[in-house]
C-alpha cells in the first residue's frame, strides 16, 4: 500500500498530541512574577515534550520519504508508536506538576523508551522493505536508535536516584536526534 495514508493519519495524530499538551499550559490567575516562576516546570516540560514529538515527526517524515510502500507490519508497527507518542501529553503534565518526584520522571523515561523502541522497530520494517541501498542508510541508523534507547532506559533507575540526572538524558537524546541522519537527508535531496 502507498505511505501516503499512513503519513497523513500519523501527522493527524501528532498534532493532536501537541494540542493536548499546550492546552495543559494554563496561565496564572493572578499575574505575579512568583506565579510565573511557579509555571516554570510546566512550560519547561512541554518545551521538552514538543521538541520530543517534533523529532519522531521530523524523523517518521524522513523515515517515509524514502519508502514506497507499506506493508501490514509496517502499518502496525507505526500505530505501536503513535501509541506510545500518545502518551507523552500524560507524561508532560507529570513532569510538569512533580518536577522533584522520582516517579514522574521514571514514567516520562518509560514514555520516552517506549516511543524510542517503537520507533526503532518501525524502521526496521521500513528497511525490510526498502531496496538495498535506502535499507543500509535504515540500518546505519540504527545505531543511534540503540543509543537513544539504551540512555532512556538508564534514565528509569536514575529517576529514582536523581530525576534531574534523567532530565539531563533527555536533553541529551533530544540533541542527539534534533538533527536528521545526513545520509538520509542526502538521499532525500538526490532524489532517491
């Protein structure tokens, strides 16, 4: 089947998960500098958040470019990850309300695990199905995947440790996938 469905219901789905999560932002009653401070982990965890959905729409984007088909798998695959995306709005709004809890930031970090998993296995579909030369550029991606994956799983016991040690994960995996793969990104602009 043509990506082309499968692109516009995960965009749909996406900015869905956006809106939920500005709509948790709420302004303060009484404008006061110590009430806007007092907002400050809301609107820090959503920034996080956003870039978050930001990079998996960047990515699925970049993931879809490159393939003409999908299969049932594949199909599956991505509705696992929206799953898992659709649960950062849940995620946020914890992290926003108990910044200092270890709990809060152990579920973000599930969330965060799940979706990054999600995500790797999807790509591995998508490879399955690609000719030879974009499924080496899926492959080569890989890597950074596992990476991401093996950090958002160290960030769960850390929470209960330190939660801003997790926090420090996912600013780092959020810059290390902030930008594309450049192989990918090549081959987007060759054409293939």
């Amino acid at each position: 089947m043509n990506t082309a469905r499968l692109e516009a219901f995960s965009d749909g789905v996406l900015a869905i998960v956006v809106t939920i999560m500005v709509l948790e932002l709420k302004a303060p009653e009484h404008l006061s500098a110590d009430s806007l401070a007092q907002q400050l982990p809301n609107l820090l965890s959503y920034l996080l958040s956003f870039v978050m959905v930001a990079i998996v729409w960047v990515n699925h984007h970049h993931v879809f470019q490159l393939v003409q088909r999908a299969d049932a798998r594949v199909l599956w695959l991505n509705n696992h990850l929206l799953l898992w995306v659709s649960l950062v709005p849940f995620a946020t709004a914890l992290v926003g309300r108990n910044s200092a809890a270890p709990l809060a930031a152990a579920v973000y970090g599930l969330v965060m695990l799940g979706s990054a998993g999600a995500f790797a296995l999807l790509r591995r579909a998508v490879a399955r199905n690609a000719d030879h030369g974009l499924g080496v550029l899926h492959r080569r991606a890989h890597l950074r995947n596992a990476l991401g994956i093996a950090l958002y799983g160290a960030s769960v016991p850390l929470a209960w440790w330190h939660p801003w040690a997790a926090y420090a994960i996912f600013v780092a995996v959020a810059a290390m996938y902030f930008a594309p793969e450049r192989r990918i990104e090549a081959a987007l602009q060759a054409g293939h």
